[in-house]
C-alpha cells in the first residue's frame, strides 16, 4: 500500500503560489490543495499555475472562522472563486456543507464536470461513533466524489474513534476522516490504512494549514517504516 498524500497550502501572492505548486510538485504530492483564503489577485495566481505542472488541484476557500458567521453574501463571494477555480483546472473542489443553497452549488460544480468534496468540520470535538455515522450519511445523501469528516480531538481516544468511524464507513462514496490538533495526529497518519483515499500534509514545518498536520516529508518517512500494511489499527 502507497498512501496518498494531499498537500494543503495557503500562498498571499501568485509568486507563493507559484512556489509552492512547484515545491510540491518535487516531494511527489498526490494532490495540491489550494486555499484562497489569504491569496490576493487570484486571478493572476490562476493566470500563473496554469503554466506550472503540478499534481491534481482542490480548490479551497474556507476563510478562518467563516464557519462561525454565516452570510448569504460572503457564501457566494467564496463560491465564485472556486467557480473561477474549476475553469482555471481545478479538478476538484472542497465545499463545506453548510454553504447556503448548497443544492444550487452542487448543481453548478456538476455542470462543470469538477470533482466535489463535500466536507464538514467540527472545530471544538470529535462527535461519537453513532454521530458520526448520521454526519457522513448526511453528506452521502448529496452524491458527492468524496465525503470529508474533520473533528477536533480532545484525547487520545478520539483518534479510535474517528478512525472506526472511517473504518466502518469508508465502502461506497470515498471518505476522508481523521481529527484536527496535535493530539489526532495518529488519526491523519493512519486514515489511509483504514480506508481514506488520501489524508492531508503540509509542505514544511510553519506552513500548516490545520492544527497537527505533519509535513508530506515526515508522512512519507513515516510510511516507509510502516511498510505495505493494509491495516494497522482495529
């Protein structure tokens, strides 16, 4: 087994962009994840990657703490870049499930053939296993490419649950599942041994765009002690 490893970035200038992309295009990342949340004139870092090689692009726009201030006005502002996104290339695109008109959304993102993600993101738990089986059967019910359940762990054992969670649930629609802080690192290194398509790094140390996220260096490392396990945890 080879796990994949998605590379999430936050460049503020098509130049970082730019970087970036190509940095991740060296370490072999499987997937780029673009946050538009901090870039400025993303128009012209668009007009730049499309010049670049780089591995398969997710489109992201999750600005911090836009999860707490909902806003009709700011949900479309957000969903136009990843609009201009999928024109740019993107293949794929993260959209948060409490994005308002979300079936609209949907509809659009399908029209223009792009790959949806449909995730949600509990930022202060990590819910129970029977919570979280009714979150991803909520999300299934969409019909989206992949499902994405991020949760906050508050110990140790969260990490078990999030991972049984993934490892009950991961047939049918893809699943990426596993819990934010340093304390769930466990559940981001082992998602894919329990069934996730791939699980999230960040390019170096100081550049992570979630709390606990390891660097796609020290997952890879990682792997490669681990070995072609096909499961690790029960």
């Amino acid at each position: 087994m080879n796990p994949k490893i998605c590379v999430s970035i936050t460049p503020d200038t098509s130049s970082g962009l730019a970087i970036c992309s190509r940095r991740a295009e060296e370490l072999s990342a499987d997937f780029l994840e673009v946050r538009f949340d901090k870039l400025h004139n993303y128009s012209k870092a668009l007009k730049e990657l499309s010049k670049i090689e780089t591995p398969p692009l997710i489109a992201t726009n999750r600005p911090f703490l836009s999860h707490k201030i909902p806003n009709s006005r700011i949900d479309e502002q957000l969903f136009n870049v990843l609009l201009d996104g999928v024109n740019a290339g993107f293949e794929y695109v993260d959209l948060d499930f409490e994005t308002g008109n979300l079936a609209s959304k949907l509809d659009q993102l399908r029209r223009r053939n792009a790959k949806i993600i449909l995730s949600t993101h509990d930022y202060s738990r990590t819910p129970n296993l029977r919570q979280l089986r009714s979150i991803i059967e909520t999300l299934r019910s969409n019909k989206p490419d992949v499902c994405k359940v991020i949760t906050t762990a508050r110990s140790a054992a969260d990490n078990l649950v999030v991972l049984n969670a993934l490892e009950k649930n991961h047939d049918g629609i893809p699943l990426v599942c596993f819990a934010m802080g340093e304390t769930g690192v466990w559940s981001r290194i082992l998602a894919p041994f329990h069934g996730a398509p791939f699980t999230y790094a960040s390019l170096e140390k100081g550049s992570e765009t979630a709390p606990g996220q390891p660097t796609i260096s020290e997952l890879r490392e990682i792997y490669s002690i681990l070995g072609p396990q096909e499961k690790v945890l029960r």
